[in-house]
C-alpha cells in the first residue's frame, strides 16, 4: 500500500475521533445548560413567591422586622448568584442554601403568630412554595446528573486532550447543604 494512503486514512481517523469527540462536548454541554434552566425556572418561582409570603406575614409580625430582613437580604444575594449561570452553580446554591435557612426562620417565627396560622393567603404561599422546593429537588438532581456525565466526557480520554484545547471546563454540581435538604415545613393549622 502506498505510504501516501496510510497516512490519508490515519489523518482521517483521526480528523473523525476529534469531530465526534467535539459534538458529544457540545452535545453534553447543552444539555447542562438546558438542565440549569430548568432549575432556574423554579429558583425564580421560589424567588417570585418570597416577597408575596414577606408581605403576607409583615403586618402581623411588627417585632420580627430582623427575620423578615434577613430573608429579603437573602432572597436577593440568590437572585443575583442564580444570574450568573451554570458556571457558577456553587456559588448560587450556596446562596440558596442562606435562602432556605432564613426562611426556616420565618416559618418558625411564624409559628408564634395564632392569626398567621389561620390566613388563608399565607398557607396558600406556604403550600406553593412546598411544591416549588419539589421540584427544585428534581431539577437539581436531573442537573446534577447531566453535570456528571459532562464532567465525566471533559476528564476522559481522548476527550481530555479536546476539551483543554477547545475550553471545555468541568461544571459544578448544584449542592445543597444536608441540613438543608429537607423541604422547609410549617403546621399553619395548628
């Protein structure tokens, strides 16, 4: 066989690893990105449904104007951590995780108002909330596992040597803290 044709179809097969190694990166890192979006249309549920349960409770919680600050003050540090995207999903569940510490606090605090526990719109924004925390949870675990199985193709070979060459990054997962992993409740018909 003619040297010539040797290193035409070694050329080509290697012009071939690289094309399809390339397409499964990008394939892989759109659907990271499609999987933090999903988490962020339920972040920003979470987000929109905060001010509505703030103003709910403020009347009736004229002592606890600290609670209800730090929650606010939480709430917007995550908006803003959730802005910056899946490249910094550390960063917006750290975030979150302050957010769902303040509102534990809130519902604790809550628990010593009689009046809140009978409204109506405050258990209405309680029960939505639940169910946005939900779904948080099975959008973080669907991302989660799109983040891993990216990760996985950018660290292995012959992936490695086209991802550092072309910019492909590892992605953080979306963490949460364990204490924080139970869905934040409240008993408002007691």
């Amino acid at each position: 066989m003619n040297p010539v044709w040797i290193i035409l179809i070694v050329v080509a097969v290697i012009a071939l690893v690289v094309v399809f190694a390339y397409n499964g990166l990008v394939r892989l890192r759109n659907q990271v990105d499609e999987a933090w979006n999903q988490i962020n249309v339920q972040l920003k549920r979470r987000h929109d449904l905060i001010p509505n349960l703030v103003n709910a409770v403020k009347g009736y919680m004229d002592f606890e104007q600290e609670v209800l600050q730090n929650v606010t003050n939480a709430r917007a540090a995550a908006v803003s951590a959730g802005a910056q995207g899946p490249q910094n999903a550390g960063q917006a569940a750290a975030a979150e995780n302050v957010l769902t510490g303040a509102l534990r606090s809130l519902f604790a605090v809550v628990e010593n108002y009689p009046q809140l526990k009978a409204n109506e719109n405050v258990m209405q924004l309680q029960e939505e909330l639940t169910t946005t925390e939900n779904q948080i949870g099975f959008s973080r675990q669907h991302y989660n596992s799109t983040v891993r199985d990216y990760n996985t193709s950018v660290q292995t070979f012959p992936n490695v040597l086209i991802a550092s060459m072309l910019g492909f990054r590892g992605r953080d997962y979306f963490q949460i803290e364990e204490a924080d992993a139970a869905v934040p409740t409240v008993n408002l018909r007691g």
